[in-house]
C-alpha cells in the first residue's frame, strides 16, 4: 500500500527540476503512462506550463507545424461541416424509418401466425381474460 507521505504534494524551486527529472516526466507522459495534470501532481510542479515546455523541448511531438486549437472557422467552413451533419442525419432518418417499417411488418406477420395457430390448433395463445376473471386470480392468490 502506498505511504501517504510519499503522494503528498511538494513545492519545488526551479534548481530542483534536473535533466533527468525533465526527461523522464517528458516519456512518462509520451507514454500515456501520466497527463499533464498527474505529472504535475506527481512530482510537486507548481505550474502546468512548465511541464508543457518541457514537453515542446524535449518531446517527440512536432509542436511547431501543429494548427492552433482556437483557430477560427471561416463561414464556408462551418457551412460545410452543418451539411456534412445534415447528410448523416438523413441518412440516420432513413435507416430509422426502414428499421421501423421491417418492424411493423413483422408484428402484422407475427399476429398473423397466432391466428392461423389459433384456428389450426384451436388454442387460445393470446390470453385475453375478462378483467373480473383476473381480479379473482388476484384474490386468491392475496389469500395464500
């Protein structure tokens, strides 16, 4: 079990981050092993931007050809995503629609099959009781 000392959060002063320190929070976070967030708790980082520098510095990443988040969308971009979704939607629609139509299909054929059973056999297979006839049920069933 872990010793709760051990995960409490220390502040540091820059003269503490060694290379070594550096790098290997960098390749636990290049490894999906920490986040940014964890790292930071981890090891007592005060602010989240150090870790990112780190990163930009010493990481992998190519963080220098990566778009901005942030970046705006022009209009005719926008537009282009609304329509992308509207397909999707329609296309979504219309499976729905097919979906219930097999469906309703197959109870008419369903309750068709109960009838043909139903006259064949000459059993009642849809249980349709008086509703005085279940109340009694009911009674009894209460007395026991």
């Amino acid at each position: 079990m872990e010793n709760p000392k051990e995960s409490r959060y220390v502040k540091r002063t820059q003269k503490d981050y060694t290379m070594s320190l550096k790098l290997e929070i960098v390749q636990e976070i290049e490894r999906g092993q920490l986040t940014v967030s964890q790292a930071r708790k981890k090891y007592g980082i005060q602010c989240r931007k150090t870790v990112v520098q780190w990163l930009i510095k010493f990481g992998n990443f190519d963080w220098e050809n990566q778009i901005p988040l942030k970046m705006e969308k022009s209009p005719e971009q926008k537009i282009m995503e609304l329509e992308v979704q509207v397909k999707l939607l329609e296309k979504q629609k219309a499976f729905l629609e097919r979906q219930a139509f097999v469906a309703d299909k197959k109870a008419i054929i369903f309750d068709m099959m109960i009838d043909i059973a139903e006259q064949e056999y000459k059993i009642d297979i849809r249980k349709n009781s008086p509703p005085e006839q279940s109340t009694i049920l009911e009674n009894k069933n209460n007395k026991h």
